[in-house]
C-alpha cells in the first residue's frame, strides 16, 4: 500500500523503488506536477537503517532517479527532481508508517469529502489491518478512514513545550 495521486506518481514509484531500495533507500513520498512541457519530481526519502539522511544521500538519489526517470519516463531536459528527507512532519504514505505512528496526532486529506469534509486533524490508532482503516478521534468525534480514501496525511509535529 502506497498513497499516490495519479497514475505518473505510481508509475515513477515502481520503476525507482527497487533500485532505491537495494541501495539501502525507501521512498517515503513521491509527487509530480506538469506545467506545459516541464515536469517537477519531488521525491522524499530516508535510509532503509533509520539513520538520518546526508546531503550525499539526496545527491546519489537525485543522480540515480535522474537516470532511471529520464530512460524510462520523462525527457531528461524537461525534468527536475527535489530529493528531500521526510522531516518533523513526516507524511505518512505506506502501510508501515502507519502502524509505526499508530497514536500520534496527524492531518490528513481525502480524496472524497465525508459529511462535506476532506481535511481531518486527530490522533488515530490502526483500526484493522485487513480492512486498511484508521480510527481517528478528533475533538472527541471518532471517525473510521479507510487507507484507499486518503489522498495525503502528515505527522503533527509537537515540540516538546506544546506536550
């Protein structure tokens, strides 16, 4: 499971995560926007280990992608890619990221407004693995989210004054 908004983002996901992924990288979050003929690639990503990722590791993705991107997907010319670390509000784009911050507050987007509402603000728990739901409470509301309805959800970030 991954989020994507559009059938680009998933076709730029698969052919760049397996190479990535052998160089000990994991895509977190990928988005491509078009303006006329140029294209932007925004890539986030983070080491495989959990370490911090260096500007040495944004420079080897930036040239691998460049590579992959422009003999499988986009004239090289027109392109340009933004790699960047996951940060302190982290999106929560896979499967894993939410069972790993099951608890946390986040935000979130659907694709499709529920009782004329997209935009939700909550901690959430994982409500079911095989049914791909969360459970997000927000101010004392509860409301059950499937993962497929999501078009974007980020970790809040609380610094520790705010706790």
């Amino acid at each position: 499971m991954f989020i994507y908004n559009s059938p680009l983002e998933k076709e730029a996901f698969l052919v760049l995560d397996k190479t990535l992924r052998s160089m000990g990288y994991e895509i977190i979050k990928i988005r491509c926007k078009s303006s006329g003929k140029m294209r932007n690639v925004q890539i986030m990503a983070e080491l495989s280990s959990g370490n911090p990722i260096t500007l040495d590791d944004c420079e080897a993705i930036h040239k691998l992608s460049r590579t992959i991107l422009s003999v499988e997907l986009f004239e090289k010319d027109n392109t340009f890619i933004e790699i960047s670390s996951p940060g302190i509000d982290r999106p929560l784009t896979r499967l894993n990221d939410f069972l790993k911050f099951s608890g946390k507050q986040i935000t979130l987007s659907l694709k499709l407004p529920v009782n004329g509402r997209r935009k939700f603000s909550g901690i959430f728990c994982f409500k079911d693995i095989e049914c791909g739901a969360i459970t997000l409470v927000e101010n004392g509301d509860e409301y059950i989210i499937r993962l497929a309805d999501i078009a974007d959800a980020s970790l809040v970030y609380i610094s520790s004054s705010q706790k």
